[in-house]
C-alpha cells in the first residue's frame, strides 16, 4: 500500500486504525463462511454501526462520520478487504443515503439520515429496471399523482438490500414526454403495502450481499419525494458519481488483499529449496501488480480529490471506477496463480476475490459504459 497518510488527518488516521482492527477481527474471520452459506450480512452491518461506518458518507449535520472523500475511500477499501459481501451491502446502503442527502429536502434528511448513519435503518437504491439497467431513460416505473400522494407501479430488479431494507429510493417516471427530465425520486419505507421484495438473485460472488427483484404498487405520501419533480434523473447521475468512486475503492482493497497474499506466498513458499520470490517470472509478475494497484490508488484518490474539492468528477469518477475493476481483476487472477493449484481451492480467499470483484465491471455502469462517458470527454 502506498502511504497516503499526507492526505488525511490525525483524526482520520485513528479511525482507520481502528476499522482496520475491527475488519481484522470482526469481518474476515467470517468472510468464507458468509460466502459458502450465502446468508444475508446482517451481523456484520449491525457491528458496524458502532464504529461510524454507516454513516461515513454523510455529514455530521446529519449524523455522519464527517470525514474527507480521502479517508471515506480508505475506508470502503479496508472493509472490502476484509470481507466483499458486507462491502457490497454498506455501499448500497450510500446510495440511498447520498440520494437524500443530494436530492431531499432538510426535513427528509432529518426524517432518515441520522438513523441510516448510525446503522438503526438500512437503505436501499432502486434505479434498475428489468429493460432499464445502462439506460435509465428506458425506465419504466411510473408515478402518478392520487389522492394527494404518488401511486407508483413498476419493477426493479438486482437491487442490493432490496428486500430487507428499512427504505428504499426509487427511481421512477413522472412525465414521459419529458425525457430525462421527467424522472423523479420518491422513499418507499418498509412494510408499505404494495412493496413486494421478489426472489434473491443466485450471484457468482457477494453471496452475503444479496440483490433482490422488487415489485411495486404503492402509494406513497408527497413528502416523500426527494426533491423536486422531475429532478430525479440528475440526483442519480451525482449519487452515481460517488457510486463508481466507492467501486474502485472496493476494488482497490480486494486487490491490496489478493496483492499481500501473492507477496507473502511467493516469500514462503519453497521450490526446490528457494523460495518463489526468488523466480524472475514471479517477480515481474509482482512487479506488474504492485504497478497496477498504484495506478489504482492514484486514480481513485484523484477522484477523491475532486469530489472533496466539490467540482464535478464524472470524468474522474468513470476513470478510477473503470481502471480499478478492470485492473483488480488482473490482479486477483495473477495472485491466484501464483498460489498454483492452491489458489483455486477455497481453503485460500484467491477464489473469493475473484468471484466478488467479477461484478464490478458490471455494476454502477459496466465498463463499456465508463467509456463511452470517458470517450465523450476526450472528443469534447
């Protein structure tokens, strides 16, 4: 790892000696054991609650932890480390809390926020549909106003902590004719008739950080649209923005991960007497990973730097989001075969990693997405 200490505070430095303590101790002793079984992590988010993770992403007005992007993506980092599955869920539970934060009013903030930041509630982020993943103008949820409040009817699906959220933000279609212009975001608490949580999608990785279907045919009250009409559609561009930060900061930990195994093993493991460290062909593969994941850490954090700084990051955001899965991937895999046959087994976590970060060139936007936004950019 890089040594990143001049980019945060003293305060910032404790926090994450402390989440690095308790991932050590509390999240990867039960990381294997969550991915065989595939049981939801609830254990794992309520042992978190206590050390401000929750609620790191948001400001202390609201509840939150009050830290720098920096130290936030450190510490997205240190918990995928530990354990992708409990990462895949406390990221979701961001974007619902960021689509208030950004979106809503202070009176829906205060309403939600300091519960979700103290890990009482748990979010969700309902923005992909069946026919609308890339596309969010091919949305196809609708709301309508009734009785004084908003009937809202459509499906979503692969929505992380969907059907055991205590609310959830979603995303739906208030004027057709307008285009993107026309979506709007509303809060769905739990329990609301008319919320149905469909079945638990069967994932190759993040098995204990589940994605659900969700059917919906409620009606809801006004005061819980967030923000004005209409202005969903930007709400979930910037939430998405910080989305695909907090992806190559999961990246990043579970390579940093994959990366200190293949270091530690190549050090121990003895070939004819000499350890594999010893190898050329392994050392320029330590070389090219080593490389990598610096690469990694420079564009997620100057994505942080940008998003600290408060200007747009959508350029920055895309690149570090696109490198670090893609990259990760690269690094994972090299890590497991210089584990050989050993890698592919799952007494070592190498199997794991790879199976969790598969993802992460899919979700927030698949890699092909980030380079069509990167690619407009680069023609502007």
């Amino acid at each position: 790892m890089a040594d990143l200490s001049h980019l945060l505070s003293d305060e910032e430095r404790a926090f994450l000696a402390m989440l690095a303590r308790f991932a050590d101790a509390e999240l990867a002793p039960r990381a294997a054991a969550t991915d065989a079984d595939g049981r939801f992590v609830h254990g794992q988010l309520a042992a978190l609650g206590p050390t401000g993770m929750m609620g790191a992403n948001l400001p202390e007005a609201w509840g939150g932890a009050d830290i720098s992007a920096h130290a936030l993506l450190e510490a997205v980092a240190t918990v995928a480390g530990a354990c992708g599955s409990t990462v895949s869920a406390l990221t979701a539970h961001y974007l619902a809390t960021d689509s208030i934060l950004i979106g809503g009013d202070d009176g829906l903030r205060a309403r939600l926020l300091p519960a979700a930041a103290e890990g009482r509630t748990l979010g969700a982020f309902a923005l992909t549909e069946p026919n609308a993943g890339s596309d969010p103008a091919d949305m196809r949820t609708r709301a309508v106003r009734e009785d004084g409040g908003w009937r809202i009817r459509g499906r979503k699906c692969f929505i992380s902590n969907g059907g055991v959220a205590d609310f959830v933000v979603v995303y739906a279609v208030t004027d057709p004719a307008a285009g993107h212009r026309g979506i709007s975001a509303f809060v769905i608490g739990k329990g609301t008739p008319g919320l149905t949580p469909g079945r638990v999608e069967q994932t190759m990785g993040l098995r204990g950080g589940h994605v659900w279907e969700l059917d919906i045919d409620c009606l809801i009250p006004d005061a819980n649209r967030v923000g004005a009409e209409g202005t969903g559609f930007r709400t979930a561009m910037k939430v998405l923005d910080n989305g695909r930060v907090e992806v190559a900061a999961m990246c990043l930990g579970i390579a940093r991960a994959a990366f200190a195994a293949a270091r530690d093993w190549a050090k121990s493991r003895l070939i004819g007497g000499a350890p594999l460290a010893d190898r050329q062909g392994i050392r320029w593969m330590l070389a090219d990973m080593a490389t990598e994941l610096r690469a990694i850490e420079l564009f997620t954090h100057e994505a942080a730097r940008q998003r600290q700084a408060g200007v747009r990051f959508t350029e920055a955001a895309s690149r570090a989001k696109l490198h670090a899965s893609e990259a990760a991937g690269r690094i994972t895999d090299a890590a497991l075969q210089i584990h050989g046959g050993y890698g592919y087994t799952r007494d070592f976590p190498l199997e794991r990693h790879a199976r969790d970060l598969r993802i992460m060139r899919i979700y927030e936007g698949s890699s092909e997405i980030q380079r069509n936004i990167l690619a407009s950019f680069a023609l502007a």
